[in-house]
C-alpha cells in the first residue's frame, strides 16, 4: 500500500470531470499536472472495472477527449 499524498485531489476532480460533474479537471495553481499520465490511466482503468461512472456515456467521450490532449 502507498502512503497518502498531498495530490489526491487531481484524481477525484479528474474523476469527477470524466463523470459530467464539473467542466474541467483543473484545480488550483495546476496542481493537477503534478500526476503523471500513467497515474490517470490508472484510475480510468480502475474507475471502469469498478463501474463508478454515473454517466458512462460522457466518461467514455472525455476519456476519448483526454486521451487526443494528452497523446
């Protein structure tokens, strides 16, 4: 198990933008590029497996979406 780290919140927001939830995945002062890609397609990996997405649809066409930005 990992210790807990002070960038947790860039994959709840991260999360929460690919679920419809708010329009960006941004947080304050670009905390959230302290995450390293593969950190995010990890939790896109484990959010699908574990069936969290409320809106699936719109996960799937953000996913896509952040997958063309950031590849």
């Amino acid at each position: 198990m990992k210790d807990p780290t002070q960038h947790y919140k860039a994959g709840l927001a991260f999360l929460s933008w690919l679920d419809g939830h708010q329009e960006n995945n941004m947080l304050i002062n670009r905390q959230d590029l302290c995450r390293s890609k593969a950190h995010y397609l990890s939790i896109i990996e484990q959010a699908s497996i574990s069936n969290v997405f409320s809106n699936p649809g719109i996960a799937f066409e953000r996913i896509l979406i952040w997958l063309e930005t950031n590849y």
